[in-house]
C-alpha cells in the first residue's frame, strides 16, 4: 500500500479507528495517542496491508496488538518497581440527545445511562472488552474480530455473550431495567 493509499484510508476509516481507540483505552487523551500510534505503525507496515483485503481489519488489529502492548508493559513495569498509574481517571461527559427530540430530563437520564455503560464496559476484563469495542464501536462482524484477536468465531461469541451478561448485571444492580 501506497502512502497516498494510506492516507485515504485514513480519511475513509479515520472516525471509526479514532471512536474504537477512544472505547478501548477509556479516555480520549489516550485513544487520541493510541490513534496515532496506529498510523504510525501502519506507515512502517505500509508494504504489508493489502488495499484490496480489508485495509480497515488491519488498522484495528494494529491498534489493538499496540494497546495489548502498552498495558503488558506497564504491567511488568507496576511488578518491578511499584509506581502511580500513569492512567488517571477522567470522568469525560457524553454529548446530550438531539434537543429537538428529548426533553431535558430525558436527555440527563440517557447521558447518564450511557455513562453507566460505559463505566461497565471500562470494569470488563480486556479479554471481553476487546470483543465488546470491536462488535459494537467499530462495528465489525464477528468473523473479522475473530481474525484480529486471532480467535475461534465461537470463542468471540461466547465473549461477546459473557460481557454482555456482565453489562446487565451491573446495570440490573445499579437500578437499571
């Protein structure tokens, strides 16, 4: 793949890849570092992703192999040498409904019901979040999340079954139908 290749594709797939980042890590100053990490790298493996075979599957498996990465790193780095996270906590407001269609009641109970999700998707295990962000943010079947996560479809499935189960559990205990 051509560099002008590339960077259509990252006009084409850019909001997408940038909105899974952003789910995956959990906070948009890292998904924004995790975004660009991934189009660097996909710079370095230009010759390798084939324009033709789904230039998309390659870009998130790149984002995902570099999140695995970073949280492996600092992992061994917490063993060795116990240090602060480097992680803090921002608590990032989602954008209100439509104001044509929801009242403003309406509008603070859906934000914060979103917000409820997302702190429940954030407190999965990554080998269920993964599946999570990959069916739901990006969108992608699960034959494709197979591929990238290098997993048997079924193994997908029953993961994306689990955290789902999870979700409304946390959600059930938290007071939502």
């Amino acid at each position: 793949m051509t560099a002008a290749q590339l960077s259509q594709c990252a006009d084409r797939y850019g909001a997408e890849i940038y909105g899974f980042c952003k789910h995956l890590t959990g906070s948009t100053a890292e998904g924004e570092e995790l975004y660009q990490d991934t189009f660097l790298k996909a710079m370095e493996l230009s010759e390798q992703i084939d324009a033709a075979n789904n230039p998309k599957s390659y870009l998130l498996s790149i984002a995902v192999r570099l999140w695995k990465n970073k949280k492996r790193k600092f992992a061994w780095r917490t063993r060795i040498a116990a240090m602060q996270s480097a992680d803090a906590e921002e608590e990032h407001g989602q954008p209100l409904g439509d104001p044509n269609t929801l009242s403003p009641e309406e509008a603070l109970l859906d934000r914060e019901y979103k917000a409820a999700v997302a702190r429940c998707v954030k407190a999965l295990p990554p080998s269920y979040r993964l599946p999570i962000c990959l069916y739901y943010a990006a969108e992608l079947p699960i034959r494709e999340i197979a591929a990238i996560l290098k997993l048997p479809e079924g193994t997908v499935k029953r993961r994306l079954h689990h955290a789902r189960k999870q979700i409304k559990q946390e959600l059930e205990g938290m007071g939502y139908e």
